[in-house]
C-alpha cells in the first residue's frame, strides 16, 4: 500500500505492476489467488482490473491463452508459487505451440533461499524451469524494473510469432516501495507491439508467378489466418483469384463454411491433386500430414509447389520444400498479393475449379442424407444435426470444442459463418481447453458460447461450471455422454471386477453438476429435447449444461487419429 505517513507519495510492487499492465490496455487476469498473489488480485479488481478467478490454474491459463488469440493483446494468467506455476505451465506451453499470445505471471519464493536450496516455502527455480517451455521467460527483482519487465513481456508475446512468456516475481518484489512519481516514470507503454512485417516485393512476385501458371491451385487457410485479423484481404485474395479454399479447424467461418469456394467437403480430393498450394498461416505439421504422403496424392508430390505465408521466416521448408516462401505478416502478405495480381488476373482454371465443386457437392448431399436421419437412440450425427441448425440461426455464438469423436464430428458438420468463432483442441489435439476457453470467449466477446464437450475431455476442466455460474456467463455447455472415452463399451479383459480403463459411470448425469451452482441442467435423450435446451440456453443467457445421451456404440478408437496409437500403427506396416 502507498505509504501515507511518508511525506512523499509512494507506491509498491503491487500497484506498479497493476499500473503497469492498464497502461498497456490490459483489462483482465485470468487466474487462481493464494501466496504471494492474492493481495495483487484484490488490488487488481480495486483497480478496475476483471479478475476472473478459477478453480485450477490450467483452465485459467487456457482462458488467457484463447483470450490472446481473440485479441491479439496477451492474455494474461496469473499463479501462485511452485505448483501453481506448474499448473499453468501447461497452458503456457499450449499457447506457445499455438502461437497464441499470452503471459503467465507467477509468485516465487525468494531467489537467495531458492539458489542455495535451503527449503524454502514452495520453493522452485521456476524460471529456469519454464525457458525450455515458451517464448521468452524473464524474473523481475526490483520494483523499478516491473515497467520493463512488463513491456518486454508484452512485446515478447505479440510481435514475429506470437507465443507464451513466463514473468517470474517473487513475492518480496510486491512489497517493494518507490517514490510514486519516480514509479510512474519507470513505466512503459509499448508502441507498435506487433509490427507490421512488409515482404519482400521479390517475394510477393514469386508467389504471384507460381500462382498464375497453377493449373489446380488451392488456398489452405490456419489459424494463423484468423489470428491476424485480415479478414477482409483474405477475402479478397479467395474471391479475387478463384482458388477454391480449405480452413483448418480454427480457420472455418473466415470465409462462411457455405462459401462458393469452399472446398471442404472435397477434401481428400483438393489435397492429392492440387499442383500449386497456397499456405496462410498454417503449418505443415502432423494435421497436415506433413505435407508428404498419401494424403497429398503419393506420387504426384514430386510435382507440387507449395507457396506459404508466414511471419516466421525458419518456418519455411520445415517438412517439404517451399518454393515461393513469404515471409511478413498475414495482412501485408495477403495485401501485396491481391495489388499484384492486378486488374485482369485470371480466375483458376474452370476444369479444375468445377471438378472440385462436383466433389464437394456430391459429398454435401450424402452428409445430408445421414443427418436427416433421425435413429432410435441418438448418437452423434443426430445430435450434431440438431446443434448445426442453431449454430446457423447464432453465427454470432463461438463455438468451443473437444474430444476426440465429438471433436471430428462436430468439425466436419458444424459449418461456421463468422471468423475465430471456432475454438478447439488446436496443434496439440489437447484435451483441458474446454471451460477455460469457454470463460475467456464469454468474456472476451459477450457473445453466446456453446461449448461441445466429449464426456473425458469435459472431465479436465469441469470443476470450472462453477466459475461459470459464478460470474453468470452465457455458456452453454454440452457432455456428449457415451459413458467413456472413445465409446463406453468396453469390458475388462481379464474379467475382474473394475470396469475396462476407457469406462465411466454408466447413465451419469453431468446437468446435475451445473444445477449444484445454480446453472441451469437439462437431460436430453433426443435431438429435439437437445435443441430445445440449447434454444433456451441462448435465449437466456444462463449457465447450462445438456447431458446429452449418446448411443454407447457409437464412436471410434480415437476419433479419427486411430492410426497414431502404437499397436494401430504396427499393424499398418
Ligand atoms: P493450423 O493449425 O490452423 O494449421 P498453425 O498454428 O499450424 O495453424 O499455423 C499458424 C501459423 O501462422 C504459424 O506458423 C504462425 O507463425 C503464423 N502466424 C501467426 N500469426 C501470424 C501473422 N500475424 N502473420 C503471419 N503469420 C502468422
């Protein structure tokens, strides 16, 4: 607290931190308080900061995270000592590998106790322990240095390759007392956080040329694409040059799923043949196959180029060569090349665009034709077509997802209409995004949020309906329930009397968790009880929670990444 008996006015760690962080427009915390933090929450909200506190610190840091990738600003989570620490570490390294912007400010013990490993009180060298695991990792020791710490950290986690940055300070710092004038000198306000990186005009020239000659060219859009806010170019770049489109999962709505241009139901078929690929801000890493391989038409590899627009320039030729590397931000990049192409560019070839169409088309309807129908007990198609529905009539709503068939289906039938409403498992395919995301896109957007949970993925963060409830958010949280992972029909082998690993409680009723918190829980065993709840749900803008029951059978051994489990594998071969 500013001492007032001093005839200077002074202010402490605590509020230079606080200050810190509002003069660079950050308006929320995510986090969980307890030592040394807990004061510097209650400060914080003094200070008209939000503070959204959690039940376990994974879930805040993954709300900070997708916060991150919503805003382009950091989002910020916040840790007590050691295990905390470690709780949100998890997340950190999750942003970092998602490139999503976010800084994870933890309370330490005392570095002189810590160094000489005397015991101290939760005590862990958690700077050294994080480096290896984000962006940029830095400690602050003196009140004086909380300003630049805080810049470095913010300019750290937006600029090149967004990512996540560990800010270490303990616990005597916040107690720390300057002169308050001086304080609020030593603070910055970092300009241009994130600056524009303009490529190369020889660059952008070798792009349009491979472009111009492509006899099937394809434009693969990641969720790097959404992150940079460059909607409208993007746009401008699809249309522009006729080249049929495929998003990646968190890319769907950038261009509505019901584009002309979309190729998302052809896409087996876009990837083998195409002969000139277009990456924005997607990575060739295992989602696509690595570039390589029967997914991309075996032999026919020899003769594709690839074209990728990223702002991290070592990105280029990480699985196949690159021939036409653009390196600058999404929004520049995808700027020079809709200038250069002038005019009177030529679409993409006819013959290839309609054989893609055609595909897709014939694809469109059989999806159709499965989802129109209505079976005995509902699994996840019948459920899915009733959501798709209110999904189309919300576009506004985002829309969080995981589990392993809950998230494959979902994907592929549940079209998107705006950009960064989709938010799911992400590079990692991680299970625990779930309830965090869910808060911070509440939060972030005060929008609707519908939340499609398998039952095991729901289980990592779904201590947080409480939170939910707690600060009244519109999410609508859906337990796709087939009492276990994959399936809930296993049995032991061995006969004995625990139920196979991959089991749950049979019938168990995940609405009741929500009703205990004052949310609203409702049963659904049909696709018209689901989308009654979920109307309902988005209408009120109450916490809820549908259980909605699954045919038991239903599902597969890992969704569709069956083939990554090792046995699967071997057999392969
Ligand atoms: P997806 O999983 O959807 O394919 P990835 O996370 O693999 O997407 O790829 C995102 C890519 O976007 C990363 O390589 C990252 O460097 C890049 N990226 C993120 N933001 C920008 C930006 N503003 N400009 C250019 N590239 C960006």
């Amino acid at each position: 607290m500013p001492n007032e008996s001093a005839t200077q006015e002074m202010t402490d760690g605590f509020h230079l931190v606080i200050d810190a962080l509002k003069l660079n427009g950050i308006d929320t915390i995510y986090g969980l308080p307890g030592i040394p933090i807990t004061d510097l929450t209650r400060m914080a909200q003094a200070e008209g900061i939000r503070v959204i506190s959690f039940r376990h610190e994974q879930n805040a840091g993954n709300a900070a995270a997708i916060a991150g990738f919503l805003t382009q600003k950091p989002g910020i989570c916040l840790t007590v000592s050691a295990p905390g620490f470690l709780n949100g570490l998890t997340a950190l390294a999750n942003a970092t590998t998602n490139c999503f912007p976010m800084i994870l400010i933890s309370g330490s013990s005392e570095r002189e106790i810590v160094d000489l490993q005397q015991g101290d009180y939760e005590e862990m060298d958690q700077l050294a322990i994080a480096k290896p695991l984000c962006k940029a990792a830095y400690r602050v020791l003196h009140a004086e240095d909380i300003g630049v710490g805080i810049a470095r950290a913010i300019r750290s986690a937006v600029s090149g390759r967004p990512g996540g940055v560990y800010l270490d300070m303990p616990a005597k710092l916040f107690s720390q007392t300057m002169e308050a004038q001086a304080g609020k000198r030593s603070l910055i306000k970092v300009v241009d956080a994130a600056p524009r990186q303009i490529p190369a005009p020889d660059s952008v020239q070798r792009a349009l040329t491979l472009l111009k000659d492509a006899k099937r060219p394809l434009i693969l859009l990641g969720k790097g694409a959404a992150y940079a806010q460059a909607d409208a170019s993007i746009r401008a770049l699809v249309e522009k040059s006729g080249i049929p489109y495929l998003p990646m999962s968190m890319a769907k709505g950038l261009l509505p799923d019901n584009h002309a241009q979309s190729a998302s139901a052809a896409r087996s078929y876009v990837l083998a043949e195409a002969d000139v690929v277009l990456l924005v801000g997607a990575r060739l890493n295992w989602l696509l196959s690595h570039g390589k391989g029967k997914t991309w038409g075996g032999d026919k590899a020899k003769d594709r180029k690839f074209i990728q627009i990223d702002i991290a320039p070592t990105e280029m030729d990480s699985n196949v060569a690159i021939a036409a590397p653009l390196v600058g931000d999404i929004g520049s990049c995808v700027s020079a090349l809709v200038d250069g192409m002038g005019a009177n560019w030529a679409k993409a070839p006819a013959d290839w665009t309609s054989a893609v169409y055609e595909r897709r088309d014939k694809n469109v309807v059989k999806m159709a034709e499965t989802l129109s129908k209505n079976p005995p007990v509902m699994n996840f198609h019948s459920a899915l077509a009733a959501i798709r529905e209110i999904v189309k009539a919300n576009p506004e709503a985002v829309l969080v997802n995981e589990g392993a068939n809950t998230l494959d289906f979902t994907r592929s039938i549940v079209d998107m209409y705006q950009p960064r409403k989709r938010l799911d498992v992400g590079t990692w395919g991680i299970m625990g995004i779930g309830m965090g995301y869910a808060v911070a896109a509440a939060v972030v957007t005060g929008k609707p949020v519908i939340a499609i949970e398998g039952d095991s993925a729901f289980g990592f963060s779904g201590m947080e309906v409480e939170t939910i409830c707690r600060y009244k958010l519109p999410v609508c949280v859906i337990v796709f329930n087939n009492n276990g992972v994959y399936r809930g029909t296993d049995v032991n082998p061995s006969g004995g009397a625990d139920v196979a690993p991959t089991v749950f409680v049979k019938g168990a009723r995940y609405d009741v968790m929500m009703e205990a918190f004052g949310g609203v829980g409702v049963n659904a065993t049909t696709p018209a009880e689901l989308s009654k709840a979920l109307k309902e749900a988005i209408a009120s803008g109450k916490p809820t929670l549908i259980n909605a029951v699954i045919d038991e059978t239903a599902g597969t051994e890992s969704g569709r990444i069956t083939s990554l489990n090792p046995q699967t594998a071997a057999q392969k071969k």
